[in-house]
C-alpha cells in the first residue's frame, strides 16, 4: 500500500538537529566503541534520472500517530516517525526525539536542585555545579527496551548530549569501594496509569558498568538545557544500553551492597533486557546492552526508464563490534542477500543502509536482516524482533 511523499520531503526540522549537533561529532563519545560501517566501492546510482512516486507504508502495527506527544506523566509517549532519516539528518530533533514516560505534575523544578548522594559523608551536588562541569558528550542512541511493532519502532533516537561523567562523581562521593551503585530518579505521579507501568525509576550498577559505558549525568541535550520531558533538570546517559537504565529526573545515588535486591524499574524490564529470568540479587543482573540491530524504516517507490524499482532505507545501530555486513531477505522462502549500500556514519551510533528491491509479483513481504558474521550476538534479530511487513498490489 501507498502513501504520499510528505514524510520524505518534510525535513526542516530534522536538518535543525543535525546543525546543533555539528559541533559534537568531533567529540569523544564517552569511550564506548562505535559502529564501523562498511565503505562500498563508488557506483552508479541505480535511481539516477528516476522519478520517486510514493512510498510503502509497513502493515500490522500500532496506529498511534508518530511526532505527536500522547497522553500524561506515565501514560506519556512519542514516537519518533524514522522515516524523515536520511544521510545527512541522523541526529533527532529535541521535540522529536522520543519519550517513554512524560515529567510528573508533582516534579517542582522551580526551586534548585541538587542530588542527594547517600554515602558515608552524605553530601549533595547542586545543579550549578554540575553546569559547571559540563561539557559535550558527543551524539548517543537512546532505545526503549519496549520498542516494538506496536510502537510501530519509534521509541529510538539520537540526540548530542553535554553532561558530566558518572565515575568522575563518584570519586568525591567516596564510593570508590562500593559492590553497586543506586541511581535514582523523581517518580511520583499524580495520577494512576492506564497502562501498565510501575512507577520506581531506579537501576543499580556495577563501577565497572558505569566506567566501561562511559555514563554521564546529563544536562543539555542538543545544545539547550534538557526539557522536563527528557529528564530536566538532569538524567542518567548510559550510551549503548536500553533506554529504562537511562535514569530520568535524577536526585539520589547511593552505594549498595553485594546482596542488595534489584529495583523495581530492574525487575520490570529483566525480559526485555535480555536477562536470564528475574534474579534475586542486583549483581547477578547482566549489562542491559543494545546488541547490533538492523531495520527498515521506509520504502520509496520510484519509476526509472519505465520501470519500478523500490529503494529499501533502513538504520543500523547498537553492540560495541563492527556490524558493517547485512544481509536482507524479503520472504521467509528466500535467501538472505547482501545489502546494497551501508553508509558510512563513523561519528553516529547510528548508519543508513541502502538495498535495491524489484519484486517479480504482488503480496505480502516480510523484511528481515542478519549480519553476515555468525559470532556477534544479535538476540533480537536472531528472534526477528524488527521484522517489518509490506503488501503490494501491484509491481
């Protein structure tokens, strides 16, 4: 099925974004190993002298309008539309960038905040002092562990980020010596949800997680300070792994100990972050990291010399190896096929990636992606958790 081109020319804001962030892809990004992307030979573009005619719109999931804000404190959702993506527009719009839970009516940021820091000498760390001591983190990913088909995939973008490094913090907090460390975050709600989410906004982690992830208390996002809605006056970045770590509205860090229980927030996403069932203590919790993904996220529809050929665009992101081979199938019946083009993006989690489609009939198709390499852990691709549906009636 068809739908207009507006999606596909509407790029204002987009572009907006990616100018703020120009100043943050030269920076260090938190120590963490970004995807490398494979550089393909020159061609000649398959679509050149064409005419683009439509796009395919992805069949069976959620219906929620995409770029809208939706609903209240922690009914409250966005999803980000990734199909304006393109080359030289990867980093997202604050405005678009997608939102799991919404501030709280009760969050009063109208007087200073500080974090309280639950240690041996409690001490408190204001807000100036952390503006202070910003500085610019580079660009980072941000996924929702619930990103699913019914959120039609849009609860991932990417934003520049200036914040103040975690472990920096925790070596005035004397927590040097500490088996885990409690980050907290505002999380009370006025109002009862209708969905089913637990308020508790809490993950625990090991010294070595925060220093191997390149965690960073957060204070600006895209150049401006954070909005309510993205945790202002500050929240808990942890590039490469799922967003419920990502800690919003953060006013409390504290040591815990070896047998200290997981929190709340731990045990509602212990499925989704790919742990071995729900453990009992908080150190027995693996790394809640992003293993390499792939997917579609439009499908152009363009006339060349009287022929229609389709361009399939779709991102790659997440894992701390290279991930740079994809390999595409369009029916559970057919082969996997290298991917036509994956661009180059060594200054963004994320990259585009290209694939050339001329379907022989009509029906019903199933985009799916491996990696060539067998020994990179892909979970959800291996579960075909990104797999995206396409009808067409006619070729």
């Amino acid at each position: 099925m068809l739908h207009s081109l507006d999606n596909l020319t509407t790029r204002r804001k987009w572009m907006g974004a990616t100018v703020l962030a120009g100043g943050a892809l030269a920076a260090t990004i938190g120590g963490v190993e970004l995807l490398r992307f494979r550089r393909t030979a020159a061609a000649e573009d398959p679509f050149q002298g064409g005419k683009l005619v439509g796009a395919l719109m992805f069949e069976d999931e959620g219906r929620a309008p995409l770029d809208t804000l939706l609903g209240d404190e922690l009914d409250g959702r966005r999803f980000t539309d990734l199909g304006r993506l393109d080359r030289d527009n990867l980093a997202t719009p604050t405005d678009l960038f997608y939102i799991r839970t919404r501030a709280s009516h009760l969050l009063d940021t109208s007087r200073p905040w500080s974090i309280r820091v639950s240690s041996p000498a409690a001490v408190r760390i204001r807000m100036d002092e952390l503006k202070a001591q910003a500085e610019p983190r580079g660009l980072h990913l941000m996924e929702c562990a619930g990103n699913t088909r019914a959120a039609r995939f849009g609860m991932i973008s990417v934003a520049a980020w200036d914040g103040v490094p975690l472990s920096r913090c925790l070596g005035r907090m004397r927590l040097e010596k500490a088996a885990g460390i409690l980050v907290s975050g505002f999380d009370r709600y006025a109002a009862k949800p209708l969905t089913p989410s637990v308020p508790g906004a809490s993950w625990i982690f090991s010294r070595h997680d925060i220093e191997n992830s390149g965690a960073f208390l957060a204070t600006r996002m895209n150049g401006e300070p954070l909005t309510p809605d993205h945790g202002a006056p500050v929240r808990l970045v942890v590039p490469g792994w799922y967003g419920c770590a990502c800690i919003k509205w953060v006013n409390m860090i504290g040591p815990v100990d070896e047998a200290a229980e997981p929190t709340s927030q731990m045990q509602e996403y212990a499925a989704r972050t790919h742990q071995r069932g729900m453990p009992a203590r908080a150190s027995e919790y693996q790394p809640a990291t992003i293993d390499p993904a792939a997917m579609p996220v439009r499908i152009e529809k363009w006339l060349v010399d009287g022929r229609v050929k389709f361009k399939v665009v779709g991102i790659v992101w997440g894992g701390s190896q290279p991930a740079d081979n994809l390999l595409i199938r369009f029916r559970p019946e057919e082969p996997y096929v290298p991917v036509s083009r994956v661009q180059p993006a060594a200054h963004s989690p994320w990259g585009l990636w290209t694939h050339v489609w001329t379907p022989r009939q009509p029906g019903v198709y199933r985009i799916r992606l491996r990696l060539a390499d067998p020994s990179i852990r892909t979970r959800r691709l291996d579960a075909g958790f990104y797999v995206r549906q396409v009808q067409l009636d006619q070729v």
